[in-house]
C-alpha cells in the first residue's frame, strides 16, 4: 500500500512537471530569454506615447478613493473583473481606479478583457472610464507587447491630482517590472521624476507597478521579483524622496509591510474563479486609509 | 519502480567510485588557504564596476572548517561572511553543514543586509549540491527609531547550488558550472539564479589560480528573463 501511494505521489509530481511544461499559458523558452522589447525599449515607446497624450492633472475633492485592483489574469471568463468596474463606476467619491498588471493570463485575450468591462481601453481620462492599467509580466510574455502598447499605449507614466482650485494633492508614478527590473532607463526615470517632483510638495506620492519588492510570509513561495541590488537602489529611492506607499501585485497574497519609511503593499489576486478575491479600496485624504473588500461581497 | 530506483542508486555508486579511485591526494583535512582576486562586474543597477575581494579557509580539525570572506565593492558596498562548517568525510565525498553569516553594507543606498543562512552539503570529486533556507533582515542605517520606521525582514528563503566538475578535485586543474542563489558574497533571492562557470589550475604546491565568471538574469521565473548582470573575477589561493 506504502509502495502504491509513493509511487502514485511520484507520478502525480511528474505528471504536473509535464502538464507546466507544456501548458500553452506558460511562455517556458521565455525563462531563458524574453519574448517582448527589453525594458529600455518599452520605457522609450512609453514617455514618446506620454509625450503625445500631455500631461494628466485629474481635478477631484480633497478626500476621495481610489479603487485598486490586480491579477485578474482574465482567460475564458471576467466575472471578478466585470464586477470590480461596476462597482468602481457606482461609487461617486472615486475619481479613478488603477489595475496592477497581470490584465489577462495568456496571448489573445486583451480583446475579451476590456470588451468585458467596457471601459475605454486607450486614453487616460474619460470620466468613469478612467482606470490606469500597469502591464504585468503575463501581459508581456509571447511578444505581447505590441499588442499591449496598442491597446494600453503606455507601461511607465505619472499623472497628478489637484483640487478644482489648483491646490496639488496627490502624484502617481507607474513603472514597469514586468520582466522583474526597471532597466537602466527605467531606474533613472524614476530617479529624476522622484527628484523633480520632490520640490513641488505633494501631499502623497504612490509608486505602483506590477512585481512586489519584499515578501515575509513564505518569502517568494511562488514568484519572482527584483534581483538584491535594484531592491536596494529602489527603496533608497523611495524613502529618499518621502513615497508614502508603494503599490504592487503578481504574489496574489495580499502582504502589507513596512521599511524606512516607505508603505509596500502587495494586494490579493482578483481573478476568477480564485475563492478569496478581493481587491484594495484606499481613502485618499490627509491620512491614506486602506480596505480590502471581498469581490463576492 | 523499485528496481528503476537501485539502477539510478547503482549507477550514482560507480560514478562515484570511480571519482574516488581517481583522488589520490584526498585527506579528511583540508588545508588552509588564503585566497585573493579582483572582479569587474556590471548590472542594471550599479552599471560598471570592480570588487576587491579576501577570502581564507581555515580547518579547525576534521570536523571543522572555518570561512571567512571579505569583498570591497567600488560602489561604495562592502560584504563580510563567516561559515563554520562541521563535516564528515564518508567512504565517497563528504557531509557538510554550513552555518553563515553575510553581512553587507550597503553604503551607496545607506543600508544593511544580514542573512543568516543554514544548509546542508555533499560533495564528491565531480559534484557538489547544496540546499537551505536563510533569512533575511534588511535596514536603513538611518532609521529613526522614535518613527514607525521599520526594518525588513523575510524569514525563510530557499538556498540551493548545484556545482558540476568535468575532472576529480585531485587534479591540477578542473573546470565546473554551477546553478545557485548565493555565492560567497550575496544571497539572491529563491527565484533569481547565478549560472557560474569556474575554472582553476595549480601552478605549484601552494599557488592556485581561478578564474571565475557569473552570469545573473533577472525576471526568469516572470517567464521573461532578461540579462541583468555579470561578474568576471580572476585571483590566486595560496595552499599552506
């Protein structure tokens, strides 16, 4: 009986091994090399796309929220996703919603995902159809970055938002790690925006992006995220230049964690048909308040 | 299965006598040694640099080793560790326990990296694996702690390596490839590897040359690895 269980936990083991391998959602010569344009290259394509569009200043009350969401890994279905923008869209008090990458699971379902939620998918602002996307290394992966860039335009921007009055309140900045580094380009983009921006006094700065920067419960049971060095140039960054938080998903396990003085946040997977959903709905206002809410709720 | 299982188990056996029948030289203590080298290095990060780097072993007695590394970074981040291994020497290869402490500073970003790390080791003429776990506590040097500052801290992270020689360590010189997540002065996290390639010769009875060089991509198991960074290093041991 022994024998016959360990030889069925042998083969269960194997079985998954070559189930992995050959799963058509899974980009496996991309482990050793990367099908989309290297980070400099999608850095470069992004600031020209943000250079056309100008700059975004989103005019919005003092206090107001903001919907978060990540990892929807949208496939063969979008209810998860189909109710977050529902939601997002009947609640008065927020401005704009911000999706953490990772929009679909695999190559051809960009259409399926923003049919679904029928939300404008090029183009910023657009009253309740204003949801910031940031690509995750799922959206990327089989050379999907052509088809990305032509539905999203952008992977690394900044937009603000102000009182109707002028007053500056809050700066988002939006990177791209979705092959687990910002790039050359990319660490110094952010290096200089962060500087830049430092002198005119926002409120809050939030960072978000797609790969996590620490992980304590489990520590990296299942996914990546930067090498040591960038992990350590980022958070000098960050706490430097006073970020209040930064914004993250691809772990799917919601982790809140502290260091200097910075606020890293790893919000939950919102996918379907995962059991536990939930998606991150933050208080913007003097203080930043956050609540994660059940997407079956 | 079972008869698949002694085959697999028979075959490790010859190879690994057949290693052991080659190492003639093979003492239950190692010698001491001291080692120096140079490294130029490049990642996205940091761009272009070198390491200055110090390395000694130092068995205490058969049971017993003792190592102590010491890297100078030009970037401004400087890196000491110790291992206390205890060990034993079985019939073919050896059983070691490394216990480590790496401590960096990393100046350039004002802060701290402790990992302490356990793992267990065999090794014999043609390989050698390794696998444990370390944690980590990451901080800035200044933290205010009259603030809700914090310190970071991941607990348990996986350490593995995988070294593979084409020649028995009794020979004058050897060439191996290793697959890990650590080497003597940095521990990567689980899902970001080094390939390395290694390679020294003995010139005499105490002077060794090596020359090493590592490769590190980044975002593989993102399935969309890029190339991140890599190291050459070149340096000698001198065998006591």
């Amino acid at each position: 009986m022994k024998n016959i269980k360990y030889q069925l936990s042998i083969i269960n083991l194997l079985l998954l091994l070559a189930i992995t391998a050959c799963n058509p959602n899974y980009d496996m010569p991309g482990m050793f090399n990367g099908s989309s344009e290297r980070a400099d290259k999608r850095l470069a394509e992004s600031l020209d796309y943000d250079k056309k569009v100008g700059e975004i200043h989103l005019t919005v009350p003092e206090d107001y929220t903001v919907y978060v969401c990540t990892d929807t890994h949208v496939d063969s279905t979008t209810h998860n996703w189909e109710k977050f923008v529902k939601l997002y869209k009947a609640d008065g008090a927020c401005p704009f919603a911000l999706h953490l990458g990772d929009l679909i699971n695999a190559k051809g379902n960009f259409g399926r995902f923003f049919n679904a939620a029928k939300v404008a998918p090029a183009g910023y602002v657009s009253g309740k159809d204003t949801i910031f996307y940031v690509v995750g290394n799922h959206d990327l992966y089989f050379n999907q970055w052509p088809e990305y860039k032509s539905f999203v335009g952008t992977s690394t921007y900044w937009f603000d938002t102000r009182t109707a009055d002028g007053t500056l309140l809050d700066l988002y900045i939006c990177l791209d790690s979705g092959e687990g580094t910002l790039g050359v380009d990319g660490l110094k983009w952010l290096s200089d925006i962060l500087q830049e921006k430092a002198e005119k006094k926002y409120r809050h700065i939030i960072v978000f992006t797609h790969t996590h920067m620490f992980k304590q419960d489990d520590s990296q049971g299942h996914t990546s995220n930067y090498s040591m060095e960038e992990t350590y140039e980022i958070a000098s960054l960050l706490t430097k230049y006073g970020v209040a938080e930064y914004w993250s998903g691809h772990d799917h396990s919601r982790e809140i964690t502290t260091y200097g003085k910075v606020k890293y946040i790893v919000v939950d997977a919102l996918e379907d048909p995962v059991e536990e959903a939930f998606f991150m709905k933050v208080r913007m206002g003097k203080n930043i308040e956050h609540e994660f809410v059940d997407i079956k709720d | 299965m079972k008869k698949v299982g002694l085959l697999i188990v028979g075959l490790g056996m010859v190879v690994m006598s057949y290693g052991a029948q080659q190492d003639t030289t093979r003492t239950d203590i190692r010698r001491s040694t001291i080692s120096g080298a140079i490294e130029y290095s490049y990642n996205k990060s940091w761009g272009h640099f070198a390491n200055a780097d110090v390395q000694a072993l130092l068995p205490v007695n058969r049971y017993v080793e003792l190592n102590v590394n010491f890297q100078a970074c030009f970037k401004n981040v400087y890196t000491v560790g110790v291992v206390v291994r205890p060990k034993v020497v079985l019939p073919y290869g050896e059983l070691f326990f490394d216990t480590e402490v790496l401590y960096k500073a990393v100046m350039r970003a004002n802060q701290m990296d402790l990992v302490t790390a356990l793992s267990l080791g065999y090794r014999f003429d043609y390989a050698s694996v390794q696998i444990g776990s370390y944690a980590r506590f990451m901080s800035f040097y200044s933290r205010n702690w009259h603030s809700d500052e914090a310190y970071q801290c991941e607990p348990f992270n996986l350490l593995y390596r995988i070294e593979v020689y084409c020649r028995p360590q009794s020979c004058n010189w050897n060439v191996g490839v290793a697959f890990a997540n650590f080497d003597d002065f940095q521990f990567e996290r689980m899902w970001q590897p080094l390939f390395a390639l290694n390679g020294r010769y003995d010139i005499d009875e105490h002077w060794r040359v090596h020359l090493d060089a590592t490769c590190k991509p980044t975002g593989m198991f993102h399935l969309n690895a890029a190339f991140y960074g890599a190291t050459v290093k070149a340096g000698f041991t001198y065998r006591f």
